[in-house]
C-alpha cells in the first residue's frame, strides 16, 4: 500500500504543478506526458490514475485527460496535507 500511496503522491503532485503553471489548461495526458514526466509506465500509472479519478482528487475530462479536483487541490496545498492523505 505504501509503493501505491507514494506513486498516488507523484501523480497528485505532477496534476497540481500542471494546474499552477497553466490554469486555463490544467491537464496532462497520461499517455503522452505522465509517463515520461515520472519514469512509469502506462501500465503502471493508468489503474492510480484511475483510483485518484473515482475517489474524486482527479476529475476525467475526455481520453486519459484529467484535471485536478477541488478535493486533490485541498490535498496537494502543501507537503504535509499530501502525506496526511496518502501516508506511507
């Protein structure tokens, strides 16, 4: 649970970072940006992805593109809000 919680704050934290640099378009395309940006694959990153999606810290707006939620705003605002959320 840990190694999912730790890459769940990866992922969290790449979406806050596209959100605060371009908040007009605060997206990231999991097949063309995600992986790379984190060293995962695909495979890997897509079921997190989609758990962050269903407990609502992701919102999906069209094929694998997600925005950040108010709720994974709430979690990302610092480092220790992040870690209270998904601790190792």
């Amino acid at each position: 649970m840990s190694a999912e919680n730790a890459l769940r704050r990866r992922l969290l934290t790449a979406y806050r970072q596209a959100h605060e640099s371009n908040k007009e378009m605060p997206f990231l395309h999991t097949r063309q940006h995600l992986a790379g940006q984190l060293g995962e694959s695909y495979d890997v990153l897509a079921p997190q992805v989609q758990w962050l999606e269903q407990n609502r810290y992701l919102h999906w707006k069209a094929a694998d593109v997600f925005k950040i939620s108010p709720k994974g705003l709430r979690a990302t605002h610092n480092a220790d809000d992040l870690a209270r959320e998904f601790p190792d």
